[in-house]
C-alpha cells in the first residue's frame, strides 16, 4: 500500500497539468459562433398548408439590431409579410405565400468572434397562388404603307385633267368650215346656173 501513495502523488501534477490547459485552450468554434438549432417549418419539408410565419431557432440570444432575415419564393418573389420579431434566440417573420415551390430563408447574424453567421432554410410549399404570367412583350406595330399614288379620278381640283381627249372633238371647228365652203360652192353653182340660164334665153 506504501508504493501506491507515492504513485499517487506523482500523478496529481500531472492531472492539475492537463485541467490547467483544457482551460486556457480558445474556445473552440461551436462555442463562439451562434448556430441554427431548428425552424419551422423543418429544413428540406413539404408542406401543403402554408404556416402564419417561419420561425428560426438558434443556440444563443439574437441581436435584433444586427440580425437579418430574408424569405423569398419562386422567381426569387419576396415572401416576407412583415418585420421580423425577437424573443431571446428565436426570431419570427410573417410568411405571404405566393406561388407553390421552392422557398428559402436567409438568414444572417453576428458571433461573438465577429465573424457573421450566414446559412438557409429550404422548404417547398406543395400548394399555393397561381404564378402571376410574365406581363406581355410590346408589340412591334407594322411600319406605315407608303401612299399610293393618286388615280386619274382622284386629282386635285384645278389641276390638268389627265383623260385622254376623244379623237375627233378638235375638228368641231374644221367642220364648221369645211360645211361654210361647201354652202358657198353650191350658192355659186346655183349662181352660175342661173346666168347661164338667162343668157341662153336672150339668144
């Protein structure tokens, strides 16, 4: 029994040894940095009914001030309805559903080494509004038809007529004449007739 005494006491400084630098160790990761402990709905869930708000636990008291959530839905639609609310190291933000699919939950928030903890929540919501279609594309409008040009018809008052003249309307004045000279060939006929008429007679 003498020699486990010595044993003993030989070990004692090695055991205050080690305690002594487990405690001056840095504190290791998990315990400086505030991590995601749960959330609801879950990580990776599907689920039909959409809930009033998604909730975010973690392991150590937030900092409203310096915390920050994000939601969004499909088409990267913001599915935020309101400002986030704190209660010690859970926060809640009031979910406005859209579309059914896929919805992510940023989230962002400081450590007690400065570094900030960043991460996501997914969920897919099963059922949800009809997608909201693409608002339509302007139409491109047909490029204006050139004029045509106007018609015979259709031109301007006062301008030179462009219908052809019918043959024979410019010899109106060349008849007059010609049936002039006729009447005064035959009046000289008849004249003539008559003088020689009367001569014959007085032989």
């Amino acid at each position: 029994m003498g020699g486990r005494v010595p044993r003993l006491v030989r070990a004692v400084p090695v055991l205050v040894g080690v305690a002594l630098g487990v405690a001056l160790l840095p504190a290791s990761p998990a315990l400086a940095h505030n991590s995601l402990t749960g959330s609801n709905p879950a990580n990776g869930a599907k689920v039909a009914t959409a809930p009033a708000a998604v909730e975010l636990r973690f392991l150590a008291k937030l900092d409203p001030d310096r915390t920050k959530i994000t939601v969004t839905g499909p088409d990267n639609i913001p599915a935020a309805g309101g400002e986030p609310t704190f209660s010690g190291s859970r926060v809640r933000v009031p979910f406005a559903p859209g579309a059914a699919g896929l919805y992510i939950v940023d989230y962002q928030l400081p450590s007690s080494d400065g570094h900030p903890v960043k991460g996501e929540v997914r969920f897919t919501l099963t059922t949800g509004t009809a997608a909201t279609p693409p608002p339509p594309s302007p139409s491109v409008s047909p490029s204006a038809s050139p004029t045509p040009s106007p018609t015979p018809s259709s031109a301007a008052p006062g301008s030179p007529s462009t219908t052809p003249v019918a043959a024979g309307t410019d010899d109106n004045g060349r008849g007059w004449l010609w049936a002039a000279a006729g009447g005064l060939v035959l009046l000289a006929a008849l004249a003539a007739g008559l003088f020689l008429r009367r001569r014959s007679t007085r032989s």
